[in-house]
C-alpha cells in the first residue's frame, strides 16, 4: 500500500490487556484507555505538511518514528489489522522515547 497526498499509514501499537499490577482489562476498559494512541510510521504521503509550510523530515514524521494520534482519527484498513491511515495533521506528536 502507498499512501497518497498528504496521508501517511500507519501501524497502531497492540491495547494493553494488563494492567501493570497484573490485572486484566475488561473490553471496554482497554477501548476506554485509547484516548490518545502510539503507533509507528509505516509509510508517508508524498504531499505531506506541504500545506504547513513544512515537510516530513521537518516534523520528524517518518518511516519507523513512533507517533501518537487521537482515538478517532483515521481510517482503519479491514477488522483483522493494526494498519490506519492518517492525515497529516492527525498525528499529535512524535514519541522521542517511550
């Protein structure tokens, strides 16, 4: 798949099903705990933060960098993946270390 434009693919980290005390989540508690997701940056739009006066490199949103972006941003690909397409301006931040 290859993003177009602005839009830039990308692979959501698997919903914690623990807590760190060892607890396990019920399903709506781990849906709940969602509010801001991380991923990583499988592929990036050729178009992308042009519209920001930007680039990619500049924003430091490139293949393999470790992103977070809202809930409900995005287009999911399918049921049985982790994959999502994102604009651009989805992406809330870039994960220095995590």
């Amino acid at each position: 798949m290859k993003p177009v434009l602005h839009r830039i693919l990308v692979k959501r980290d698997p919903v914690e099903k623990k807590t760190e005390s060892g607890l396990i989540l019920a399903l709506n508690e781990r849906s709940e705990a969602k509010a801001a997701i991380k991923g990583t940056v499988i592929k990036v739009g050729r178009t992308a933060y042009e519209s920001f006066g930007s680039s990619p490199h500049d924003e430091g949103v490139l293949p393999g960098v470790r992103v977070m972006f809202a809930k409900y941003s995005g287009a999911e690909i399918g049921d049985d993946t982790d994959l999502i397409w994102l604009n651009d301006e989805d992406i809330l931040g870039v994960i220095d270390n995590d």
